[in-house]
C-alpha cells in the first residue's frame, strides 16, 4: 500500500495534474486556479499525545498564490480504505495549517512578533479509490458521541471526499491532464466492467503507468517491463495495453513451458526410479534448466 500511495502522490505533485484535480473538484472544471500559481507546501506537521510529540504527514500540499499574496493553501488526501475516522485526521491537517499561520516574526534587534498578514483558507480533498461506496461519515460530528445537551455546543467540521469510481461522465470529461486516464479507467471499469483505452497522448507516462501498477496490482505496468532497451516509450494508453498483453502473452508462454519442462522431468524421474539428474540427461536438458524452470513455478505459486 505504501508503493501505491506515493505513487499516487507523484503523479498528483506535478501542478498541471494537482491544480487540474482542484479545478475539476472546486471549480467544475473551470480553469481558475492557474498551475504556475503553485507552490510545494511542506507535508509535515506535530501534535503532542501523550506528552510525547509526534509526526503527522499529508499526501500533497500546495500553497496557492497570485502575485505573492497567499490565497489558500491545497492539499489532496488519497485513500483506497473507508476509514470512519478520516473526520479526525483532516481536521488535523487542516488545525496545523490554521495554526502555523500563528509562526512569529525576527524583528531586527532579535526579539519576536506575531505577524499580521492576511489569514488564509486551507482546503483539503480526499481522494477514494476504493471498490464499496464511501458510507462512513463525512463530518466530524458524526464521528463523534455527543452527550445530550452539548450537540449546539459542539462545532462541525466537514470533510470534501472524491469519490473517483463513482464520478459523473461530466465530471471525468473535465480532467485536462493525465489525471483524465486515471478517472477515465476507473470509470469505464466501474460503469461497463471493461476499458477501452484513448489514443490521448500522456505527458507523465511514467507515473500514469506506476499508478496503475500499484493500483491494479499488475506489474505489468512497470515501465521497464513495457518498454525494451532502445524501444520508444508509449505515447496513449493503447500503446500501453498493447504492449501489456504482449508481455503478458510472452510471460504465459515462457511460464508454460517452465511447467511443461518440469513436468516431463519429474515424470521421467519417476517412472524410470531414477534421479532427477538421470532424467534431466536422458531429456537432453541440464540440471539448472530444470531448477531455474522450479524456481520461476514457486515463485508465481508464491
């Protein structure tokens, strides 16, 4: 799971991918916040349990800014679980952000001041992956067990989930970068339990393809795996596939006859009571063919 979310997290830290995700989510598309406008914001922050102080880290954070003037700051959450408790963390993030706002300033002679630059809004998205419908809450207050009385007293706050299998055709049509193939896969798997890939040209091929590597759990997507020594990288997601199956079909034929091989041995073996050495010799192949052919058979078992 950690592979796939910094996978995630790479692709999305690109701003042409991280101020699309915003625009799509805030904006209905429209292309009011800018990619140049954006700014990497640090991703980690402390809180104190237990007396102990201790690290909490965001997926991507960006500061968004016009003309130097600070206009929010961004952050995108990922999650391929339901989490019941996703309330408490984002307003965890969120509180650290608010409160960094607070940080002192060095006067020349050495003492501090509070500054009094404009505050600004934090926005964070959760992003979910995952197969089952999010039916876990989305305010803080529906976490919580609020004792009769305090319910007017105890302040709400709610939290902004993507729901990426279960976005409108609309919306995942308004994707302008490389997160569109990401959107647009999972929708046409959730929607007609198939995929038809685009000949759009991807600019971050190879975090497009790390995604859907870790994503779908399909090593086939490394791009060492894809493209040879020399070869050309894909440009769209039919020259991905393509060349997907094609490694998938040498990689079951290269497996078959590993099995094929170990079989005829282990059967020679067996039926002339001799050694397996014996049988690699009167087979006409040699002992570490059949061992490499052992290995690769485990190792896929296993």
């Amino acid at each position: 799971m950690a592979e796939k979310d910094t996978a995630e997290k790479i692709l999305e830290a690109h701003n042409d991918v991280f101020s699309d995700i915003m625009n799509v989510y805030l904006y209905e598309g429209k292309r009011l916040i800018k990619e140049d406008e954006l700014e990497a914001a640090g991703v980690t922050s402390g809180y104190v349990f237990e007396d102990a102080l201790r690290a909490q880290e965001r997926d991507v954070c960006k500061h968004w800014k016009k003309e130097n003037v600070q206009l929010a700051l961004l952050g995108i959450e990922n999650q391929s679980d339901i989490d019941r408790d996703m309330p408490l963390r984002i307003i965890g993030y969120d509180g650290a952000a608010y409160r960094g706002q607070l940080k002192v300033d060095k006067n020349q002679d050495g003492s501090f001041h509070r500054n009094h630059r404009s505050r600004y809004p934090v926005v964070s998205v959760v992003i979910y992956y995952g197969q089952n419908r999010w039916n876990r809450p989305l305010k803080l207050k529906d976490v919580l067990q609020v004792p009769e009385g305090l319910e007017n007293f105890v302040s709400d706050y709610k939290m902004n989930v993507m729901d990426l299998r279960r976005l409108s055709r609309e919306t995942v049509d308004r994707f302008q970068s490389d997160f569109w193939f990401v959107a647009d896969y999972f929708w046409q798997v959730e929607h007609t339990r198939d995929y038809k890939p685009s000949l759009n040209v991807i600019s971050h091929i190879e975090e497009v393809l790390n995604l859907f590597r870790y994503a779908l759990r399909d090593d086939r997507f490394r791009i060492e795996n894809i493209v040879d020594e020399g070869e050309e990288v894909p440009r769209n997601m039919c020259e991905v596939l393509d060349k997907v199956e094609n490694r998938g079909i040498e990689k079951g034929k290269i497996e078959g006859n590993a099995q094929t091989l170990v079989r005829l041995v282990e059967n020679c073996a067996r039926f002339s009571s001799c050694t397996v050495e014996a049988a690699c010799k009167m087979l006409g192949c040699s002992v570490q063919e059949y061992n490499d052919a052992k290995n690769m058979i485990e190792n896929i078992s296993g």
